[in-house]
C-alpha cells in the first residue's frame, strides 16, 4: 500500500498483487483485478477509484487501508 497526502486528504493506493492477497480471504467479492484507491479525509472514506467498487469486500479492504495509513501516521 502506497499513502499520498494532499491539503487534508490522504490516499491509499492499494496494487493489484495486494488486491489479488485480499481477495484470497474473499475468493466471491466482486473485487477487481486492479489497483484500487481510497481517498479519506477527517477519517472519513470520500472517493473510491475504480467507481465501480462497492459492497462488503471493499469496505473491509477500505478499513485495512484506512489501518495502514493510521499506523504510517504513527511512526
């Protein structure tokens, strides 16, 4: 996972291998084989890119991307 920081909004680049790694603890989530991009600001999920991700598999996959990004914070 890569993070880029903009003007109060960060981005979690998700690649297409670590899509395809979660994806394996999901093998029916509709997920792309893509990267797949997060954008949150104030802790709050705002954008999704590609548009067409949704559903309980790329929740779960925002959060683990929203963890990643708190723990980079941290440190």
């Amino acid at each position: 996972m890569k993070i880029i920081a903009s003007n109060g909004f960060y981005k979690v680049r998700v690649s297409r291998k670590e899509v395809e790694e979660f994806k394996r603890s999901w093998p029916c989530s509709g997920l792309p084989d893509k990267a797949i991009t997060f954008t949150f600001q104030n802790g709050d999920l705002v954008d999704v890119k590609p548009f067409s991700v949704d559903g309980p598999a790329a929740v779960a996959l925002s959060q683990d991307a929203q963890r990643f990004a708190k723990e980079k914070e941290k440190k």
